[in-house]
C-alpha cells in the first residue's frame, strides 16, 4: 500500500504494510509499518491517505483495525451539451442530466474510496469531452478505469432519468419555458440533500437554483 502522511509539512509518501514483527504488536496483532519498520499507530493512522492499494491490503488493513481514507483526487467533465446525451436532448436538459450524473458519481466516489475528493467541470463544446482523471495515477489509473466503467454502464440510465424528471417538472402541455429555473427541479433538490454535509455547498445549489443559474464547479 501507497499513502501520504499528511501531518508534517510538506506531506511525506510511504511504502506500509500490515506486520506482526514489530515491538508495538501485541498478541500477533497486526499493526501498519512503513518501509523504515516504524509503526504507525492509530493517532497518526488518522492522518494517512492511501492513494494506491489493493482490494486485499484495504481489506487487511481494515480488519486490524485501521480504516483506509483515500487521498485521491478525481475530475470528472460533464457535458452541458444535449448531443452527449442522446436522442432530442436539449440544452437545457443536458443541465438536469448533469445535475444527476453528478449526484450519482459523488455517491460511487464516496462509497468505494472514502476520502477521495472530486472536482466537477461543466464542458460546453459539442465535442472532445476530457477523460476522466485522477491525482496521483492520472488518466490510465486502474481507479480511473474503474470509474469509467461506472460511468459507462450507467450514463443512458441518468439521460432517461433526467428526461422523465424534466417532462414531470414541465408538466403537460409544457408550463416552463427552455432554461426556466423550474427544469429539472427534483434533480436539483436531490443534489441539495446530498449536499447537506457540506452546508455552504447546499445553500449555494438551492440559492442559485431559484435564480436559475447552473449548477455549481
């Protein structure tokens, strides 16, 4: 396992693994060690943030007791452009698209590296999306790849979704016009809720939805 420790300034990066050998095991305990055989307790554990490990050393790590928090960083662009999205997408739904995809990855992120950190950047050019990336690893990261593949299998799903929460937000026959701030209203309700941990974050999507504005990058 890769992580940083984030305490000194600036951050140290080290090599640990899981060892009973060390003075400060007890009773074949395995305690984390870097590559200098210096254990790690669980104070300074708090300050570590993995950025490369196996799907077997989290679990081992997390089985002795010492919790992984990732110190990954993902950017994922999304695409304010209705072409992406398929089929008679409009603009304006492309941003009710976003909003969803958004609220779905922020959730897969959270869930399968605890930790990690995201950016999301609108992209409004009808083509040459950016590939997602992360730092440390870059675009060819396994973790990249994993992300992708998520994204992959899931991104007809959000267009549909986003496209029934529209019409049902529009209602029929239409009562809102193209980029009414009422577009997509459920869509941005669920990014508040998810927001809510971060209060500033919550206040600024529900304030700037009853303007109208986009979401927030």
């Amino acid at each position: 396992m890769r992580a940083i420790f984030t305490f000194p300034d600036p951050p140290t990066e080290h090599e640990l693994h899981l060892s009973c050998e060390s003075s400060a095991s007890s009773y074949g305990q395995p305690v984390p060690v870097n590559e200098a055989g210096e254990a790690i307790d669980l104070v300074s554990w708090a300050f570590y943030r993995t950025t490369e490990a196996t799907d077997e050393e989290v679990e081992a790590f997390e089985a002795a007791g010492y919790p992984v928090r990732w110190g990954l960083t993902f950017t994922v662009h999304l695409p304010h452009v209705g072409s992406y999205w398929g089929g008679e997408c409009d603009n304006a739904t492309a941003e009710c698209c976003c909003v969803v995809a958004e609220v779905a990855i922020r959730r897969f992120i959270d869930a399968t590296w605890p930790g990690a950190t995201y950016r999301f950047l609108p992209w409004r050019m009808d083509g040459g999306l950016p590939p997602l990336s992360v730092e440390p690893g870059g675009r060819d990261s396994a973790y990249v790849g994993r992300l992708d593949l998520f994204v992959e299998q899931h991104w007809t799903e959000w267009a549909a979704e986003a496209a029934a929460e529209v019409d049902a937000d529009l209602g029929d026959p239409p009562t809102h016009g193209p980029g009414d701030p009422q577009r997509g209203a459920k869509a941005w309700a669920r990014m508040a809720a998810y927001c809510e941990r971060d209060l500033a974050l919550a206040l600024f999507v529900a304030t700037n939805h009853r303007k109208g504005r986009r979401t927030p990058t």
